[in-house]
C-alpha cells in the first residue's frame, strides 16, 4: 500500500528528513510554514488501520533541532 503524504505548508522543504520508528515517522520541514525564518518544523505522524494521520507538529527554532549520522 502507498500513501502520499503532502507538505502541510508551503515552501517548506518537506520531507527533507524523514526518521521512522514502528508505527511512527517523523517528517521535517526545514523551513517550517515557509513564512517564518530559521524555523524547523517536526510533523509526527502515526500507521493505525494501514493509514497515516498526522498526530502532532513541533514548531522550534532551527538551530536546536539536532540529527546524528
């Protein structure tokens, strides 16, 4: 099964980064709205029933967000 999971936003730069873990995936958006500067936005979403549904997004400054690897 495919699904398609579109920017919330504009101009975003979403799905940049994506982590997976189970039934949840996390997906960036680098620019968070595309409105607001050095911005990043964590959208979290959840697999029940073969379906993703956005659970939450985190909007926090660029500069904490943090990866590894």
């Amino acid at each position: 099964m495919v699904q398609r999971i579109d920017d919330p936003g504009t101009d975003s730069a979403f799905a940049r980064t994506v982590a997976m873990s189970g039934t949840t995936l996390v997906v960036a958006a680098l620019r968070g709205n595309g409105r607001i500067a050095d911005t990043g936005v964590a959208h979290v979403y959840r697999e029940q029933n073969a379906r993703w549904s956005l659970a939450r997004s985190t909007m926090a400054p660029f500069w904490s967000v943090r990866t590894s690897g």
